[in-house]
C-alpha cells in the first residue's frame, strides 16, 4: 500500500516494550537443557488440526525438541511427558518466544509480526482462502519471500508429513537465521515516534 500511495507510511509492528526483552525464565517450563523448543501457537482460539498434529506426534517429537504447546482457549490436552509441556493461553508471549528456537503456527498478522521482531524461524501453515479471508496466506507468503519462514499446505499434511517437515525445517534452521542477520527489523513505534517527531518540528 505504501508503494501505491505517498500518504501512506509503513512502520511495521507496534510493540509493547517487553518484547525487547532478551531474559529466558525457565521456571514455569519443563524444559530439558540440551534440546532446542519448538513453540507451537495456534491463536487465541487454537487451531484444531494444528494441535491434533502436534498431540498425535508429541512423543516421538520430545526425544529432539523440547515442546510449548499453547493450544488455545478450552483446548488444553491431557498429553504428560517430561518436556511437553501444554498451557491454553498466555498473557506474556515475549517470555515464550525468548524460550523458543522456532515456532510452528498459524500466520495471522499477531502472531508472525511478533516472531518476525524477535527474529524467530517460523514454520507457517496457514488457513486456506476458504477458511478464511485470504490473509493468512498472504502474510505467509510475504514471510517466506524474506527467507525467514516456510510455508506447510494443510490439505497436503498427515502426521508422517508434519513430522517429517518439522525436522527437515530444524536441519535448516541456520538457513533461516542468516536471512534474519540481513534485515534491517526495528519496532514500528520506533518509527511512529519519528514521524509525530518530524511533525512537530
């Protein structure tokens, strides 16, 4: 929209001054030191065929991650193991994502402008146009253009097929993280601040 109109500014996302915050708080987590954390977040409702993938294939997923699960408001799981750990929601997301080394999810533009900010490889499957506005797709597509995320088609996925893509996606996750080190990604209320700045004077 910017490039089509000079009356608008892009700033990209304004964030609360937590998600600055670099400081890892394991206490709530059980969490084992040496394996990396897939954080999976489905949005605030959760996203049911997400979270089916995930409980089908906690198990074996636990012997090489380490597992926060949010799996959205009245769908908690039931699922116990050491490292998988399972919560409905949660009111402080920075924390999460600074436990996190990548995250599976949804694309809604919450959710990926966050881990975009804390430059965190994203593993997108995104709501298909018929299930929602199109968005999703969108915002997903726009990520894996930057390099950053990698795109999952629902109607392709069975369990043998998530798991087969979340440790392939892990192999490469280095991939992902030089592509982060060449974008320039400030908070947009950096940016708003400026300009009421620039105004003013």
């Amino acid at each position: 929209m910017e490039n089509k109109n000079n009356k608008i500014i892009y700033t990209g996302a304004i964030l609360d001054k937590a998600f600055e915050s670099k400081q890892k708080n394991t206490a709530d987590f059980n969490l084992k030191a040496n394996l990396p954390t897939i954080l999976i977040v489905g949005g605030s409702l959760g996203a049911k065929s997400l979270n089916n993938y995930i409980v089908n294939l906690a198990n074996k997923l636990i012997n090489h991650f380490n597992i926060i699960h949010v799996t959205g408001k009245g769908n908690l799981t039931l699922k116990s193991f050491n490292n998988y750990n399972s919560i409905e929601m949660c009111d402080n997301m920075p924390t999460l994502y600074n436990l996190a080394t990548f995250v599976i999810g949804r694309s809604g533009a919450g959710v990926t402008a966050e881990c975009f900010y804390k430059q965190l490889p994203m593993l997108l499957v995104p709501l298909e146009n018929k299930s929602s506005r199109g968005d999703q797709v969108q915002n997903a597509e726009y990520y894996k253009n930057l390099g950053v995320s990698k795109v999952l088609h629902e109607q392709n996925l069975t369990d043998d097929k998530m798991l087969a893509e979340i440790e392939t996606f892990y192999k490469d996750i280095n991939k992902y993280k030089i592509a982060y080190s060449h974008l320039k990604i400030k908070n947009g209320k950096e940016r708003v601040l400026e300009l009421i700045t620039n105004y003013i004077k």
